[in-house]
C-alpha cells in the first residue's frame, strides 16, 4: 500500500486464504477473483499461489 510518497507493508499472508482476508479487510470487494490480476497483486520471490516457508 502506498502511504503519502512511500511504500508501507500492512501485513504478511502466508497462504491465497490470508491474502484474500487481508484484502476484504482492506475493504476490496469480490477479493479472491483479484488474485491473479497484476494490477491489484504483484506476487515477489515466487510463482502465483506457491507458498513457501523462508
């Protein structure tokens, strides 16, 4: 999310489920069909939908 003329991290999802949670509470509607569209998830460190442990 961006916060005046920086970047901030609201949160870490560690699965498409906690993504979608953050976002409906973020007040997106219809979350889960957002996923794949770049224009609302920039996916960094790994493919769509892999989740991994760091």
């Amino acid at each position: 999310m961006h916060a005046g003329a920086r970047d901030e991290i609201l949160g870490t999802a560690y699965s498409d489920h906690d993504l979608v949670v953050f976002l409906e509470g973020a007040g997106v509607q219809d979350a889960d069909s957002i996923l794949d569209d770049d224009r609302w998830v920039e996916w960094r460190g790994g493919r769509a939908h892999q989740w991994t442990t760091a």
